[in-house]
C-alpha cells in the first residue's frame, strides 16, 4: 500500500482545503493518508469525509509545536481522537501565541526593508489563528523579495535571520502525553530538520521514547536518501517504528509530491502495523 502519514491542509500552513487534499492524495495513487494539521484538528472531518468519497484509508493525525532545549521540534501524533479534550485543549494553549509571533516577525522583516509583511502573510493564512513562517514565507515570493519558498528560509525566517521570532511552544512530555491520552502513537517528525548534534538527537530520542513515543519518520520529503538510511538505522538502533510521510504543503512548495515517496526499507518496522485504518 501506498501510505502517507504527514502531510497539512488551509487548517494549518497548507494550500489546499482538506478536501482538496485528500482528493490529491487519491488521484496520486495513495491509499493511506493521515492529515497532520500543525496544533489543529479542524480539518479532520472534511477529510475524513473525502477520503470515504474517494474510496481510500484515512487516519486522524496531528502534528504538536514542541520547544526542547531551545529548539523547535514537531511531534506527529497519528490515530488520534479528535474529541479528546486534554487533547484539544493543549492544543488550544499552542495556538495561542502564532498571532504574537506573526508581528514579532513582521516588525523584525520590517527592520530589514520589508513593510506590511504581517499583512501580506494573513492573506495567505486562511485560518488566522494558525498563521506562519510558510505564510510569511509566500508573502515574501509573491512580493519578489525571494524566488521561491526555500529561498525565503534560507534568507529569512529561521535563527540569525530577519523575521525570526524564537517562541516557546509545548514540552515534550504534554506533546507526547496528549497524543497518547487520545488514543495516539506519537511520532518524531523529519528529524533530518533538526540541527542537532548525534548525541543530542540520542537524547532527544531518550526523552521522547520515555514519555512514551513510539515512532520516528524515516522516509520523508524532508529526507536525503542517506537520511532515510541513517535514521532507518536509529529506529532500529532505538526500539522505534518507522514512519513514512511526505509533509505535503502545496503543488508548488513541496519537496515531494503526495503518493511519490520511495517506500520503507523490508528490515524496518512501519509504525501503521498498530494502526486502525
């Protein structure tokens, strides 16, 4: 089967409509999908609700903002409940701080020449709440400061660069907690991101398989061939199962498209096996 286990909708930083999304990922040939908006699970029922119009597997997911150490790292959580309160009121406490975020980071692209960048991102973000660095990011394309999306992350948004804003999200333990609390398997989502060392990815690793973490993502649009390698390698190493999952944004940003990833190596353990789908 043909499974894709992250991947975002308008709910969060995503281009399309969760029905759109999903109807996508069924023309794409993918048979499985999970929708991991970022701290959301509005888009949930739409695509649900598509994925049964399309004739394919749908599995309810999220992806939860978790500060460690100073870093930003995501955590996806996949089966989950989506009534589940504890749940929904984490989540809830996350979203609170993107809008204060957004206009830290617009007054610190302003400082750098770039006016009204806070309300060029709104018009990308068609649910405000849950406004962005993507959603600054397209601002800054469609404005011609950048060519592309990738540019705007290598040259903005992210540490050192103009419209950085740092943020403290969740810990690890609520993110895991939630997840687990509502029925979940949490997962760590493309490591490969993350610029940390091999000994603080261990500990990473450490921390979150003792709140109860289950999974890794190994193959990933976010991932060099290597990197599916190495970290298939850590999920072994570790006792984790293995993830697949493109993290689909839009047709245009997005390193893979849906349905185009490479599959999980045979030796490793894929985390849908404890999955109902």
């Amino acid at each position: 089967m043909n499974i894709d286990l992250h991947c975002h909708s308008t709910m969060s930083d995503g281009a399309l409509a969760p029905r759109s999304l999903v109807l996508r990922a069924a023309e794409k040939g993918v048979d499985v999908l999970a929708l991991t908006d970022h701290d959301n699970l509005g888009g949930l029922a739409e695509a649900r609700a598509a994925a049964d119009e399309a004739g394919i597997r749908f599995i309810n997911g999220v992806e939860v903002s978790v500060t460690w150490r100073g870093a930003t790292v995501h955590i996806v959580g996949l089966g989950i409940d989506p009534a589940n309160r504890e749940l929904n009121v984490g989540l809830e406490s996350v979203r609170g701080g993107r809008v204060e975020r957004a206009r830290a980071m617009a007054a610190s692209l302003k400082s750098a020449g770039i006016e009204a960048s806070f309300e060029g991102a709104m018009r990308f973000a068609q649910n405000p709440v849950m406004i962005s660095r993507t959603h600054f990011a397209r601002f800054l394309v469609e404005s011609g400061v950048v060519e592309d999306s990738r540019a705007a992350f290598r040259r903005y948004l992210v540490p050192g660069k103009p419209g950085y804003s740092p943020y403290d999200w969740t810990t690890l333990a609520n993110a895991v907690g939630w997840i687990r609390g509502a029925g979940g398997a949490a997962v760590i989502a493309h490591p490969g991101r993350y610029s940390l060392s091999a000994a603080a990815l261990a500990e990473l690793i450490a921390e979150f398989r003792a709140a109860g973490g289950v999974g890794i993502e190994v193959v990933t649009g976010n991932h060099s061939t290597d990197q599916f390698r190495l970290f298939g390698a850590l999920s072994r190493q570790h006792g984790l199962l293995a993830s697949r999952g493109s993290d689909f944004h839009a047709p245009e940003e997005s390193g893979v498209e849906l349905g185009a990833l490479p599959a999980l190596a045979p030796q490793l353990d894929p985390v849908w096996r404890g999955l109902a789908f």
